[in-house]
C-alpha cells in the first residue's frame, strides 16, 4: 500500500489551521446559500436547480482545497470573488444579508490566501528540446 502522505509532501501535520477553517466557512456558507436560493419562487425550476449545482461546486472545491489541490484554490477563489460581486449587486436583498454573505466570501477569501504556502510546488514538465529518448 502507497503512503500517500509521504509520497506527496502533503502530510496533515503541516497543514495551517486556515485550510480547516476554509473547508467549514465555504461549506456553512454553500449550504445556506443553496437553501435560500432553492426556496426562491420567483426563480424558475432549472434556474434553481443550476444555481444550486453551482453553489455545490463551492463545497467540492473546499474539500479539494483541505487536500491542496492547486485548482481547487483557483476554483474557490474565483467562485468566492464571484459571491462579493453578487453580494453587491443584489441591490432587492436586506442590507444584512449582503453584507453577511460578503464578508463571509472574503474572509474564505483572505483564509485560502493565507494558506497558499502550504500547498506544493507545481512540478512543470522538461521541455521537448531536453528529452533524449
């Protein structure tokens, strides 16, 4: 059986307590989100249904994150961004539901940056022209 900790760098004692905290804020926030917007009537089933599935992406990126997956990062970064932008924009919304829903989106935001130095080097294939064969 393969160590997959020691054959990765990856081992869990070195992880920073963001990555943890990341994966449980993302997932309060994805969850509560997913719940409001498939109780809002005004919107039509399949556009439910999608934002729902978009909004789980937001779960799976964050458990993907807390195995440091580099897209993952990438992934919960932009969907994140994307709920601050959202957060502003819904100008129908109550002021504190805005401003809760941002300020959660960036303080994952700042947590996932604070932990980026934890996740591997990214390992970059030789060029064609140094391959011998």
């Amino acid at each position: 059986m393969i160590d997959r900790a020691a054959t990765s760098g990856r081992d869990d004692a070195h992880r920073p307590w963001t990555l943890p905290a990341v994966v449980a804020l993302v997932s309060a926030e994805a969850l509560v989100e997913a719940v409001a917007v498939a109780g809002r009537g005004s919107l039509t089933p399949g556009l439910r249904a999608g934002l729902v599935l978009c909004i789980a992406l937001k779960a799976l990126f964050a458990w993907r994150v807390l195995h440091r997956s580099h897209g993952a990062a990438l992934g919960l970064l932009l969907l994140q961004g994307t709920t601050v932008v959202a957060a502003l924009g819904a100008v129908d919304s109550p002021a504190a539901v805005r401003l809760a829903l941002g300020g959660v989106a960036v303080a994952s935001i700042a947590l996932l940056s604070a932990s980026l130095h934890a996740f591997p080097q990214p390992q970059l294939p030789a060029p064609a022209e140094s391959r011998t064969p």
